[in-house]
C-alpha cells in the first residue's frame, strides 16, 4: 500500500489501516499479520504499533525493505450499553 505524494500527510493511510484491523476484530479474525515495508516508510508503521522482525533486504523493484509484523490483536470487551 502507498499513499500518493499529494494525499500523504492527511490520515488516509492511518484510517484505511486502522480499519482493516477493526475488521479483522469485528470478525473474530485476531491474528498476527505481517508486510513488507519500504525502510524508508517503516517508521509510519512502528507509529501504529508495528515492529521490524526481519532485516533490511532488496526487493527487486521496491527497494530496500523490511518485514514488519503486527503483533496478535487484543479483542476488547464488548461495552454493555443497555444501563
């Protein structure tokens, strides 16, 4: 995923990741997920809560990357809204 140069800065990037895993929560699909990031972008993920698990490697037309890994998410509590 990559965010065009003049859309960056705007939460787009943050917003469609932070749904993805509200989904995967809402579905009961809590697992760890992974990705390969450009070095250069990997301190937008870690700002998410993402950690690099892999060295720096080269991927061909990409560049420099890195793994990244979301740990196991946490479901939270379903808040009892009936009081």
């Amino acid at each position: 995923m990559a965010t065009a140069p003049g859309w960056k800065v705007q939460g787009i990037g943050t917003g469609l990741i932070q749904w993805v895993l509200d989904d995967l929560q809402e579905y009961d699909l809590i697992r760890p997920i992974w990705c390969d990031d450009k070095v250069k972008s990997s301190a937008f993920y870690q700002g998410l809560g993402w950690q690099e698990v892999w060295e720096d490697f080269a991927n061909g037309n990409a560049g420099l990357t890195v793994k990244i890994l979301k740990g196991i998410l946490q479901k939270e509590p379903k808040r009892d809204d009936s009081a």
